[in-house]
C-alpha cells in the first residue's frame, strides 16, 4: 500500500485504511497485543503505554482480537500519513511551476511588443495613405 501510494498520493483519499486504537483507561498493560501483531506494528513500552506504527499495521485486527480487556478498536486513519514526502520531485516541481511562470510572463511581453509594433505599422500605413 506504501509503495501504491508513494507513486500516487492522489488515491489516498479513495483509500479508507483502518488501525487500532487503543482506550488506556482499559488497557491492562500485559502486552497481548505486541506479542500477537505479526509485524510489530504495535508496542507497549516500559511504562505501559501502547503505541501503533501506522505505516507498518496492516490490519489484520489480530491485535484486537487478543486483548483481554477490550481496550483496542480498529479505527480508520487518513491514509496520506502514509505518503513519504518526495524531496527531489518536490524541488522538480517547483523549478517547473517557476519556469512556466516566467515563460508566461516573456510570452506576455513579447505580445505586448508584437501588437506595438503592428500598432506602428497600422500608423505608418495610415500617413501614407493620407499622403
Ligand atoms: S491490526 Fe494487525 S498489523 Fe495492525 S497493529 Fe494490530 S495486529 Fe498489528
Ligand atoms: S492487549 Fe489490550 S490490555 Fe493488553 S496491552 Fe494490548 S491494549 Fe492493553
């Protein structure tokens, strides 16, 4: 799902990803969960706190399913948390947005010449004629 979404962010937002979450006022701290999360997405630390890693749970649920407490829900998460921010590409898109600003603005201004110069001539056709 990472990699699907590191090529097109876009489709974050057709996604609907879900990770637990979990109720510390259930939580008993024996660590069933970790133990049971087939990619040690979830963790509870030294001082008990659970704490999920969004990008790694791929939902399976098993986690919820173990605890004996009823202290986790699957719950869904934005999935562009997922997205890794793109550094080089995003340093190539704003060169390009740049250069297409500033071909915008020459284009503008050698219009503006082209339609004084045809002004120009229109005159000088006109004096002529009035000679
Ligand atoms: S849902 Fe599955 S992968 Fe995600 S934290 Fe729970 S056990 Fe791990
Ligand atoms: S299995 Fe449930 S009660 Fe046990 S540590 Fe995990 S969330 Fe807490």
């Amino acid at each position: 799902m990472m990699g699907a979404l590191q090529h097109a962010p876009e489709l974050a937002a057709n996604v609907t990803l879900k990770a637990p979450v979990v109720d510390s006022s259930l939580c008993s701290m024996c660590g069933d969960c970790a133990n049971a999360c087939p990619t040690h997405a979830i963790d509870v630390d030294k001082e008990g706190t659970v704490s999920v890693q969004n990008p790694y749970c791929v939902g399976c649920g098993a986690c919820v399913v173990v605890c004996p407490d009823g202290a986790l829900s699957m719950e869904a998460f934005d999935a562009s948390e997922l997205v890794i921010p793109d550094k080089d590409a995003e340093e190539l898109a704003r060169q390009k947005a740049k250069a297409k600003a500033e071909a915008q603005k020459y284009l503008a201004t050698g219009k503006d010449q082209l339609n004084k110069v045809g002004d120009a001539l229109e005159r000088m056709g006109d004096d002529k004629k009035s000679q």
